[in-house]
C-alpha cells in the first residue's frame, strides 16, 4: 500500500467520523423515541417494527462505537481497517430504509 493511498483512506474515514459525529445527539432523540413504535396495538407481533426498533434503538451506540474504534485503528495505522469500522452505522441506516420502503410495521 502506497503512501497516496493510505492519505485518502486517513481523509475519507476522518470526514465519515466528523459526519457521524455531527449525526449523534439527532440520533440520541430517535433512540429515544423509537419505542414508540410500539404504540399502536398489535405492532410488537411485526417484525419490521422490531427492526426498525432494534435500529433505531442502537444506532447512538453504534456510532459512538465506530467512531471510538475507527480513530484508535487510524492512531494505529491500520488505515483501511478504520474506514470500515467508520462506515458501520450504515447497516442501522440501511436496515431503517428496508423496512420503510417495505412497508413499515404494515400487518399483512
């Protein structure tokens, strides 16, 4: 790996942490609404109500685990390592896009 290479990966993982950081304290509010999602009756029996639960639940403390263990692997040189821990939050994102464009907590 060329010193190019690994100043892309440094500067790409630090503007993905600088983002998520910025995301957190809105993330904080959807966590703590989230179980709201449990107010109309019957909606603890659907699983897409669960996963957006689970998602929405977890992503403050994804984030600050990604962002915590992306900045120790860049302090350790492990350049691509910490891009993709910085990039792990996504999976809570993309599980919330699943279930919305599916249908939500819809009883079929």
């Amino acid at each position: 790996m060329d010193l190019k290479e690994n100043k892309v990966f440094k500067i790409i993982t630090m503007i993905i942490n600088i983002i998520f950081c910025l995301i957190l304290p809105f993330s904080v509010i959807g966590a703590m609404v989230s179980p709201m999602a449990f107010d109309s009756p019957g909606s603890d029996k659907s699983l897409y109500t669960w996963i957006f639960f689970l998602s929405a639940f977890s992503i403050p403390v994804v984030i600050l685990a990604s962002v915590i263990n992306s900045v120790s692997l860049l302090k350790s040189r492990l350049y691509r390592k910490a891009l993709i821990f910085s990039l792990l939050p996504l999976i809570n994102f993309i599980a919330i896009l699943l279930v919305f464009s599916m249908g939500g907590s819809s009883q079929k």
